[in-house]
C-alpha cells in the first residue's frame, strides 16, 4: 500500500514555543490529506482537512489559529502548534488520500507525539 | 459523530478466526465500508473495503450482510500481532474518516 511518513515521530519542547509536524505521501499524490490527534486511551479526533493550494478546513472546537496548516505541495502537509501548552500534548496523526476512484483509501501516518512542559 | 456501532472489546485465541461485528443501520447507498486498525501507539492501518459485496484480501474478509445494515471483519487466522483497535466506518469515497470507539481484540496465547 501507499506510504505516509510524518516528522518528527517525537517531539519535547517548552510551554510557549511553536512546533512543526511535517506528513509527507511518499509514492503518490494527496491532493487532501487531513489531520487528526488522539489522547490517551481515546479514539482518534479529525483536527482539520487540508487541500492543496487553499486554506484548510477546520472541524468545530478545534483553533484555526493555534493550529496552522499549510498544504504547499501535493505530497507535503504542515501542521504547526503555535505557543504550545501542556494540554496540547498529545498524538498527532496525519492521513493522506490517495484520490477517488474504487480504490479510494486514506492511509495513514506513524503519528507524532507532542510532550509540552 | 460515528455512525458505526462496535462491541468495545472482544478476545479470539490465537490461531483461530477472529469475527469482528459492526452495525451501521444508517447506512446511505453511496457509503462504502472500511475496516482500519490501530496497533498500540502507532498509526491505523487500512484493512480493507466494500460497498455491498463481500471482499477479501490478504489481511482479512469483509462479509456485508444483504440489507448492508451490518457487516463481519473476519481475520482468519489470528495471531499475537493482530491485537489491536479495530474501526469500522462508512464514508463516501474521498470524504472525511470519522473514527468511532472501535472494538479492542485481544488475542490470547
């Protein structure tokens, strides 16, 4: 199947400060990819969708403005956490769709976890 | 929110087959089925998918009853690696995925 990388897979930093998650689809063309997180022993929550070359669409209760996503490419997303907190922390997973057809699928990335001190 | 349901958990002894329950009675006709699973803290991984036929691959077979209001994931032969969240979903192709509360299958040695 489709490959979908994420970077970093962990990430430690300050209260305060901003982090950036990079997805990548690494053997086909997302024009979509969407971004979800998950806590501890909950099931995964859709963030946002993002499509290439426009804004991204954020789901209710989730801050466009603390969450920024950029979609530059049609094989690269960017998630940035701006002034991170520590209920912030959490499993950030992406997911990439490979377009419509009857094999239309989301695969998804390894996740990354964010810890904010 | 989910419009899937699924036991929240459920055992299977390694080597046998492991039957998975999901109802979606809401189920539009244009809404295909998707199996993912999710191994601890890793992302899901797809399984497979289908609109009203059964479909196997070599993961696993989706049996979809005829009024498509419920469907089986079957894993045929599961091992220790098969522990894992499993989610059921219906979606339009190309849509959003919303994920449910998935069922956790224990395999037990």
């Amino acid at each position: 199947g489709a490959v979908v990388s994420q970077h970093p897979s962990w990430v430690i930093c300050k209260s305060g400060t901003s982090v950036k998650i990079e997805c990548r689809s690494l053997d086909f063309q997302a024009t979509t990819m969407f971004w979800y997180r998950q806590f501890p022993k909950q099931s995964l929550m859709l963030m946002a969708t993002s499509n290439e070359g426009s804004k991204a669409t954020y789901e209710q209760g989730v801050e466009k403005d603390k969450f920024l996503i950029n979609h530059a490419s049609l094989t690269l997303s960017t998630l940035t956490v701006t002034s991170a907190h520590p209920e912030d922390s959490s499993f950030y997973i992406c997911s990439a769709d490979e377009g419509v057809s009857y094999t239309d699928t989301q695969y998804f990335g390894p996740g990354t976890r964010l810890t904010v001190l | 929110d989910a419009k899937t349901t699924q036991p929240p958990s459920m055992d299977c002894a390694e080597g046998r087959a492991a039957n998975l329950p999901c109802n979606h009675s809401t189920i539009s006709g244009n809404e295909y089925v998707y199996w993912y699973r999710q191994i601890h803290s890793q992302g899901p991984q797809y399984i497979i998918h289908g609109l009203k036929n059964n479909e196997t691959n070599e993961m696993a077979s989706l049996i979809i009853t005829e009024d498509r209001k419920s469907s089986t994931l079957i894993l045929p032969h599961a091992t220790l690696r098969d522990t894992a969240v499993y989610y059921c979903i219906v979606r339009v192709l190309g849509d959003k995925i919303i994920f449910g509360k998935g069922t956790r299958l224990h395999i037990l040695p």
